[in-house]
C-alpha cells in the first residue's frame, strides 16, 4: 500500500510516492542499499559546500539499534520497534573555520529529503521522528552539543500491512496524505 500524493499540479511520481510509514515488514535492508540511501543524502545542496550532516546508522537486531530505538519517546517506540535500520541525524553547526553555520539546519533537512527520495525509489520507507530525547541521544552518540545537533532519527524499512498496527497508529497508516493548498503557502511577490 503506498499512499499516493493527489496534487493540484503535476509532480514527480518519486515524490508523490513518498510518505511516512509506520508498518514494516521484517526484511532486514542490505548494507549496499543503506549505502545508496546515506549516500544520496550527501549529494544534497550546501551553503558554501560545507555539507553540514552526519549520519549515524543501526540495523535491526543490532544492540545499537536497541540503543537508539532507546532514545525515541514512547509513542514513536511501539512502530518503530520493527524498523530495519535506525538513522539519527546530525546537524555539524560550525563550518571547518570554527564561525557558526546558521544554514546547517537547512542543509540537513535538504540532505533528508534527497534520502527519502532515494529510499523511496528503491521500495523502502522511511519516517523522520523529532521525538526522541536529544540530550540521551547526544550522549550515546559521544557528540559535542556546541558544534552537533541531533535533530531527527529517521526509520527505514519495507512496507508491512497497516492491519499489524494498534490505533493509533493503524488509523494514521490508512489516513489519505493531505498537505496545505499551493496558495496557503505560494504567493507571487508584487512590488507596488
């Protein structure tokens, strides 16, 4: 069951077929296809090239994956438990001069969208979770919270029938994706 986009214009399939899933099934994701995935994220756009991101991974049945899994808020743990790959998502919040990069959070969000695309094109899902605890997270992870952020972990997998979900999380599987009209968020700017 993918949830397909019904946009006013015409996009991307790719991105019509993305969407967050929480049912996953138990195949595991090979390291080749994680690869593929961390890597596109890193041909993303970047102030002054810096690539402010980084990425650290666990496969499923992994005590690092029981670690990060560890991290979540409970009412992202009960689905997630079934992921096949964890990913937590770090902001670099300095360039290599030492001055801070205000652009890094963009940068990193644009870094996770292109993976996203990558997965997706490749039949694997992925859903990005703000609900963790950071400061555990930043602590396992051994990150300096001066100059890196963790600011998503992101859980990848193979779709699994919405019917192994208990509410709520099986109603939010089977809800249709809906996203602010084009005008709510699109103006055409007019000098007067």
């Amino acid at each position: 069951m993918v949830k397909i986009a019904q946009t006013e214009y015409p996009v991307l399939e790719l991105i019509k077929n993305r969407w967050s899933a929480r049912s996953f099934s138990d195949k595991l994701i090979k390291d080749n296809d994680l690869n593929t995935i961390l890597e596109a994220a890193t041909w993303a756009f970047s102030a002054n090239n810096a690539q402010p991101w980084q990425f650290v991974y666990a496969h499923r049945g992994s005590a690092e994956f029981e670690a990060i899994w560890g991290c979540l808020a409970g009412g992202n743990q009960p689905w997630c438990k079934d992921a096949a790959a964890l990913v937590v998502c770090i902001s670099q919040d300095v360039f290599e001069n030492g001055k801070r990069n205000d652009w890094a959070l963009h940068d990193l969000g644009a870094a996770n969208a292109t993976m996203m695309l990558q997965a997706t094109e490749m039949q694997i899902f992925g859903h990005p979770m703000a609900g963790f605890d950071r400061a555990k997270a930043s602590t396992l992870l051994g990150l300096n919270p001066e100059t890196h952020t963790p600011w998503v972990i992101m859980a990848l997998g193979y779709l699994d029938s919405p019917d192994k979900l208990n509410d709520p999380y099986k109603t939010r599987e089977l809800t249709p994706r809906t996203r602010k009209a084009l005008k709510e968020v699109a103006k055409s700017m007019k000098i007067s």
